[in-house]
C-alpha cells in the first residue's frame, strides 16, 4: 500500500504502539484518557491513509489529511493532560510530542 511508503505515517505508527504501550500502565480510573489518546492517534493514522489512497491532487484527500492534523493536535494535548495527571513524566512527553510535531510537518509538507 502507498500509504507505508510515508514517512510520516511510519512515524506515527511507531507513535501509536508507544502510547498503546504507556497507557496499559495507567491506573485505572484514567482509562477516559487512555481510550481518548488511543482513539486520537488511531484517527491520525487511519485518516492518513486515507487520504494517500485518494486522488494525488483533490480536495477530499486534504480534507483526510486536515483530520488527521486535527488528531495530532487532539494527542499532544492528551499528553498534556497525562503529564499534568502525573501518567507520562515530562522527558517522554517531550519525545513524544516532538516526533508529533515531525509527523505534523511531513503532512502538511503532502502534495
């Protein structure tokens, strides 16, 4: 599939199955938050892909991509929130939302 050949999309695949990772470890009255993020960067990917798998220049290839910027921003402000909860220390929270920031970049960078 085109959609593996992105780099960004390999980013944030590789970012998902961090945060998949982190929030098993979360307690459990935070799994508002952990589904929320899971949800946040599953659409960012999946809308990513999408919008690859549509015509080179239209218009409902950037409205995928649009959503898929919009979930990047939903993750980095999860993050937040997980660092401001105490469930993510800041160092992580750094990594992370500087390979979102790259992510973010790449596609916006997308013809």
């Amino acid at each position: 599939m085109n959609h593996e050949k992105l780099e960004c999309y390999r980013l944030l695949a590789s970012i998902a199955e961090e945060i998949a990772r982190r929030v098993t470890r979360w307690p459990k009255g935070n799994a508002y938050l952990a589904d929320q993020i899971t949800r946040a960067i599953a659409s960012s990917v999946l809308n990513l892909a999408e919008g690859n798998g549509k015509k080179r220049y239209g218009k409902d290839r950037h409205r995928f991509f649009a959503i898929s910027l919009g979930s990047i921003a939903e993750v980095s402000a999860c993050l937040d929130l997980a660092h401001a909860f105490g469930l993510i220390q800041g160092c992580a929270q750094d990594s992370l939302k500087s390979r979102l920031r790259l992510a973010y970049t790449k596609i916006e960078a997308l013809p």
